[in-house]
C-alpha cells in the first residue's frame, strides 16, 4: 500500500484562511499588517523566494516592502536600512532574506533586527526564548512541519523523532519544538556515521540536510512518518527534495512529497507570524 501524502498545500491554504481572517480584523480597526522583505544582491534561487514572499503577502491582503540593496552594499549600510525599518510604525515584520553577500555578517544583521520584529525567528534573542519554551516567534520551516504533524493528527508525544540536519534555519529548532513536544529527540547529519542505524529506530523522520534524494528505504522503519524539508534540483533540474520518494513510498506511514509539502507551509507560517506581530502592535 502507499504512503498517505501531508499535503502542505491543502494544509497551509487552511491556516492561511484564518490568517486572512484576522488580517481582515485589524484592517477594520485601521491597520494594515506590513512585511519588509530585504534582498541584497542578486542571487536567483533568493529573487524567488522573494517574489513568493511578497505575492503570499499580498494575497492574504497583508503590506508587503521590497527593500532590494545592491550586491556590493556595506554592512554598516545593511544595518542602517534595518535601523530605519525597525522605527517604522507600517512594518510589523521584518525579513533579510539570506544568504548574504561575503562582505556582510550575517549574524550581526540578524542581531540588529528588532525582536519584536523578528518574523523569522532567526535573532539569538528569538532562538534563546524558543530554547527556554518562551513566548516567541519561531522559525517558519520547524513551526510548519510542527503544523502540518498537528494537522493530520499525529501525536509526537513519547515517539522517536530523529532529525537528518543541523542547520540554525531548520534541524536544530527543529528537535527543541519536537522535544517541547515530548518527542524523544536524536539529532545527526551528513558526518554521523552508519546513519541508518539511527534512522531505522525513527518514529518521525524529519530530513533537512540539503542532498538530493539521501533518506532511502534503508533508512525508514516500516510505518515512519517521513518529512522532507529539502529543496534540490536533481541531475536533470527537476525539484526533489532529501528523500528518494519512491524508494520510501510504501514503507513509511505518512510521507511529505516535494514539492507541496514543507515548502507551502513555511511561507504560511511567515504570514502567520507576521500577522501575530501586528496584532501585538496593535494591542
Ligand atoms: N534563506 C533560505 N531560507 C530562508 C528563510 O527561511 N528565511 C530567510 N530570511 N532566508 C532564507
């Protein structure tokens, strides 16, 4: 038998529903939600990412300011850009899309970004609050894949999640809101070694490592729950994410296809949390 898919489409456009609801709200008490979405340089794969940004926003009847800085813009001028849109009273949210040129560092860019702001939850202040299970706005990919588990009804509590990847943007959240979660958490990566002894004991596998068609069916249990996260292009430019599909289809319980899976979610939780900000403005 198949797997069952998530579909992150059909899941997000639900959430986005209600986000569209409550940007309605503010609306009629005069404000309009903003996002500032700054694009330094022109990096192709950013100037779509991007451009969905801005039309997601759009869509849902939110503000949306493209701040586009040329490739060669200093550091000093990066966080001056920020400085100006963390005073300003129409943007709720703000979000430098990455990476940035070699010239910039990106942590201090981050770190220069208002918390109160901070819609992708990138800030140490953001990441340190999520790691203590404070109030915070939490990275839009784990929070998405939080939201597509809850949306078909899968418990995480007491199973088995192990997480393929150790990025600040995805596996490392990714395994503190799992663990908040009360899910048992084991994190590995491109250097574990005999890594399908670890991911043959998941009950969730959440693959975020960044290499075209890695999780296979000698990684999965039977019945798993398998989430990709990845976004690759394959020997042919086709979309595929970190898991083989086909190779999995069949073994796993629940499986996210790519695209349609993770990636519809994590701009949803953009919206989300950006809608979140400027009620908080609002209040
Ligand atoms: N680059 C790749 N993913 C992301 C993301 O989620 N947010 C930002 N700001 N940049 C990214």
């Amino acid at each position: 038998m198949s797997s069952a898919i998530i579909n992150g489409k059909e899941i997000g456009q639900q959430i986005r529903e209600s986000i569209a609801q409550r940007v309605e709200t503010l609306k009629q008490n005069g404000l309009t939600p903003g996002l500032a979405v700054v694009l330094v340089g022109d990096n192709p794969a950013s100037k779509t990412y991007v451009a969905n940004k801005q039309k997601s926003c759009e869509a849902i009847g939110m503000f949306s300011e493209l701040v586009k800085l040329d490739a060669a813009t200093t550091q000093e001028e990066l966080v001056a850009e920020i400085e100006k849109l963390n005073g300003r009273d129409d943007i709720h949210g703000i979000l430098v899309q990455l990476p940035l040129p070699k010239q910039i560092d990106e942590d201090a860019i981050i770190a220069a970004i208002d918390p109160a702001k901070d819609v992708d939850g990138f800030s140490p202040v953001s990441v340190g609050k999520m790691m203590l299970g404070q109030e915070t706005y939490l990275p839009c990919t784990p929070f998405g894949v939080m939201k597509l588990l809850e949306y078909t009804g899968i418990d995480v509590a007491g199973k088995h999640a192990v997480i393929v990847g150790r990025s600040h943007i995805v596996g490392k959240p990714m395994g503190q809101l799992l663990l908040q979660k009360d899910a048992t958490v084991t994190y590995t990566h491109s250097k574990t070694n005999d890594l399908p002894s670890y991911t043959k004991q998941a009950d969730i596998i959440i693959a975020a490592v960044g290499r075209p068609n890695f999780i296979t069916a000698e990684h999965v249990k039977e019945g798993a729950v398998v989430i990709d996260v990845g976004i690759n292009r394959d020997e042919n430019n086709k979309l595929v994410g970190d898991v083989d599909f086909a190779s999995v289809d069949g073994i796993a319980s629940h499986i996210t296809p790519v695209p349609g899976g993770v990636g519809p979610m994590t701009i949803t939780m953009l919206l989300y949390n950006t809608v979140q900000a400027a009620e908080i403005a609002s209040a």
